[in-house]
C-alpha cells in the first residue's frame, strides 16, 4: 500500500530533489537540473502565481518507506481551457503501472476537490519555457530547462487515459551541415544592398541591442498567438541577467540604415556546463562552473528568438542573416549543433518558420491532458 506524503519539511524537500538523480542514475543522458531552479518554482516569494493559485508537492512511499514517486499538483486560474484544467508537474515514478496509477489518482481526487474537471501533465507551475512536457522521442541529453523522463513515461500516461493534447516539436540542425543554396542566394542578393549591414551582439552594447530587440520583438511578435509587447526595461534586465553566458559570436542582428529589422539569438545550452555540478549551485559550484565554462568545450547553441519585422518578411533576409552569422560562428566558435526551444504543434506559422532555417524535428515532448468526464469528447490544442 503506497502513502502520500506532503512536502513541507527540510528532509521532503531534499528526497523531492534526490529521488530522480538515483532514479537515473545509469541513464547517461540525464543531465540533473539545478535544484535552485526547481525550488524556485516552489517558492511564494518569488513565484507570483502563488498570489491566486495553488500548489502542491507528494512523494509516494511504499511499504518499506521507499521513495517509489513524486509530483506536484497544481491549480493556475490564469491557464484557461474549455474547462476548468489544474496541472501536474515534476512527475517522476519506478516504471511501475499501478504505481503511476496511483499518483495520477491521488491528483485527480486533488484537482476534483478544487473544481477541476481535467489535469494536464507533465507541466510546470509557471511559464512554458521551462519544466514542460512528457519526453516521447529523442532521448538525448536535455536542453537547460527542458524536461527529461525515461521511455516508459509515455506508457505510463497513455495507459491511464491521457491522450495528447499537443506535441512540442524540438527542432536542430548540425552548424557544418550545408546551408540552403536559398540562404546563400539571398546572401547574395542582398549584400548587395550598402543599407543593409549585419552586426553580432555585444555585451558593452546591452541598451543598444536591448532597444533593437524590443522594437523587432514587438513589431514581429506582438499579438501573435495571444502575445503582449515587451517592455524596454523588461529585454534590458534580461539581457544583464544572460550577459555572463552571452557569447558575442551567436546572435545576430539585422539593419536597414541603422534601423534594425531582424535578429537570431542564440545562447550556448548551460547543460552543457551544468551536467557537472550534480543540480547543486553553491559558492564551490559557481567557481567549478566558471572553470568548466573557461575549460570545456560546449558544442551544442540554443536559438531562444527568431524574429523578422512585418515589412521585411518574405524578401529573405532571414537568408541573409543566417549564413552572415553562420559563416562567422563556423570560424569563430566550437559549437556543433544548434538547437531550438520547442514548438507547439498547433503553431503551423513558427513550425514552418523553424523548417525555413533549415532544421529537423529531433525530439518531441507532449503536453497530456486527461477529462474527468470520461464520456466527454476530447478536443486537441486549436491550431493558431
């Protein structure tokens, strides 16, 4: 007979971090992430969803009184569905159907008593950048930030009765594999052009190309998909925030007399760096990092936004920027592959502007849903 355990003591918070590291432990792809961030999430300081949601964290005990599960459950009044949906999150079980069953029960009793009607999983308590989805293909080392389970999770869920809500589609492409001859055309055409000029980012630059960023973000992305526009203070705290990881040779820039129209940021994937400091971030953590940053190589970038504004879109200069950045990073760099954060399939615009740039799905998460209301048709994500 398996028990719930709630987490709130000192030594429940610790077994809520360790327990994935011995469940891995033989997995060489997984990378465990900082606990920092995962306490984080936890917080009612700094997590502000805390303010009108709710949340929950279990470990699952067995007879011996051995860790066998865990998970967090979760309520968010901001996530709006058709009916009333709550979450689960940081989902981690023995691969064992009867215990997996049991937690998934245990969160629906949870989500019934606060209204809902269904749960969505393996999600986060905050935002869809990080700690969201369930891993069904491509299990390779993570992205930082990105969720990481063994196969049989997807069994695990499906057994239950979640179906997929929608597939998150991570795309990637090697930086020395050939370049579209599209791209090279483009580069062509418009290199031609003296009012057209491409410029890397630079870290004693931050205002700059923090007001670059703010204006292409919000001309391109502003209300696609429900999107706001993003304030100046908000891109220039950010980009403080990345400036000890911001490598100066992978973000690009694009201008039309000095008038930015187009950017492709990148940063280097901090996994690469954090797979060796076992998910801890002290004092002694922070100098191995700094060492490990100066002394391994990481071959694996990120691109985190990709943006052309509306008057510039469809004349290729999205051509143009990427073999300008590419032709430098080969020279300049040691990265190997590049990678894209994921993309939801009910997104066909940003799915076919990943294709564009010449890249491939290599992994693919799910958001899963389960209705209560087992007689109630399921719907996937509506397509944007």
């Amino acid at each position: 007979m398996l028990k719930a355990i709630k987490v709130e003591k000192k030594e429940t918070k610790k077994e809520f971090l360790e327990f994935p590291a011995r469940l891995y432990k033989n997995d060489k792809n997984y990378i465990r992430p900082l606990d920092k961030d995962i306490e984080d999430v936890f917080n009612k300081e700094k997590n502000k969803l805390f303010k009108t949601g709710q949340c929950e964290r279990f470990l699952f005990k067995n007879e011996k009184n051995e860790t066998v599960g865990k998970v967090a459950v979760f309520v968010n009044p901001s996530y709006k569905n058709e009916q009333p949906t709550g979450g689960i999150g940081f989902f981690d079980c023995i691969n064992d159907q009867k215990t997996a069953d049991y937690i998934f029960d245990f969160c629906k009793n949870w989500l019934q008593e606060r209204g809902m009607e269904a749960m969505d999983g393996s999600i986060n308590f905050g935002e869809r950048d990080k700690f969201w989805g369930v891993l069904i293909e491509g299990y390779a080392e993570p992205l930082y930030g990105m969720n990481y389970n063994a196969p049989y999770y997807k069994e695990l869920f499906e057994n239950y009765g979640f179906q997929i809500y929608f597939n998150q589609l991570c795309y990637s492409r090697p930086i020395h594999a050939e370049v579209s001859r599209v791209f090279t055309v483009m580069h062509a055409k418009h290199s031609k052009n003296p009012a057209i000029s491409a410029k890397p980012m630079r870290k004693n630059q931050l205002e700059k190309f923090a007001k670059d960023f703010t204006e292409i973000y919000n001309k391109a992305w502003a209300g696609h998909g429900g999107g706001k526009e993003i304030e100046f203070s908000k891109t220039l705290k950010m980009f403080k925030s990345m400036k000890p990881v911001i490598n100066e040779h992978i973000s690009w820039f694009v201008y039309e007399n000095e008038k930015p129209i187009a950017m492709w940021m990148n940063i280097p994937d901090l996994n690469q760096w954090f797979k060796y400091l076992d998910g801890k971030f002290g004092i002694f953590e922070k100098l191995k990092f700094l060492w490990v940053k100066k002394f391994k190589k990481n071959e694996k970038m990120v691109g985190i936004v990709f943006g052309v504004v509306p008057e510039w879109q469809r004349t290729g200069i999205d051509g143009y920027m990427i073999w300008e950045g590419t032709q430098h990073l080969r020279k300049n760099t040691n990265f190997v592959t590049t990678e894209m954060q994921w993309i939801g399939d009910f997104n066909p615009k940003m799915m076919k502007i990943a294709e564009s740039l010449d890249t491939k799905v290599t992994r693919k998460l799910a958001t899963y849903r389960y209705l209560f209301e087992r007689n109630k048709e399921f719907e996937r994500h509506p397509t944007l």
